[in-house]
C-alpha cells in the first residue's frame, strides 16, 4: 500500500523531520498541530483559548487538505502542559465537532515545542 504524503500551506511548515499528514489507505495519520500562524510561523497568542482555537484551525487545514473534515476525525491526542487548560479545549471540540466525538486522550506534559500551551495529532479514516 503507497503511503501518500499530505502537504498545506494552510496550516504550518513542519519544524522538523516529519509530514504534516500521511495518508496509507483509507487511514491518515495527523501529525501534531500546535499554535502557529501558517504564514509568519509564530505563536499566535500567549492566550490558551487563542492558542486551542489556532491549533483547530491548523488541524482542519490538514484534514481538509487530506480530503476530510473533522466527521472524519476517529482519534485525537491533546497534549497540555497545564491540564487545567483542558475545559477550553473540551469548548473548542464542542464548537468545532459534532457528535458522535472521536476518542480522545488528553496528556500533562512538561513543555512543547515553541514554548506552546497545547498540540493535538489524530487520525482520520476516510472512505466507507
């Protein structure tokens, strides 16, 4: 099975060794999105909630560009390096996807790259 790379200037630059997508049959893994601004790079906001949205956005980038939308989502990882913060992002998801949710797993961790509040990777599953 051809893996097929999936690429977005909608959504950041990879700021290392890895696609921001890669699809392997109905199966797209997405990488992990955190708060950059597509176009500058930066971070977007010291504001978790800014920061959460921007990571959404990014996220939808990616999905769409794989031929997807949010419906799609089967599985999310967040990561946050304050886990009070994850109520906000329980509000984003809720505004963002429609039941049934995908599962989920939220992780503590101690820092993230770019000096971040929160990155979210998933997978998709596209097809019947």
């Amino acid at each position: 099975m051809a893996r097929q790379i999936i690429k977005t200037d909608k959504a950041p630059g990879a700021i290392g060794a890895y696609s921001q997508a890669v699809r392997c049959g109905d199966t797209v893994y997405l990488s992990g999105q955190i708060p950059l601004v597509p176009e500058t790079m930066e971070k977007v906001s010291d504001d978790v909630r800014t920061q959460v949205e921007q990571v959404f956005t990014n996220l939808a980038a990616v999905v769409e560009a794989a031929g997807g939308s949010f419906d799609d989502v089967v599985k999310l990882n967040v990561y946050l390096t304050d886990l009070a913060d994850f109520p906000i992002v329980n509000e984003v998801m809720a505004a963002r996807f429609e039941e049934p949710y995908p599962a989920r797993a939220a992780i503590g961790v101690s820092q993230l790259p770019k000096g971040v509040a929160v990155e979210v990777e998933g997978i998709m599953h596209l097809g019947a």
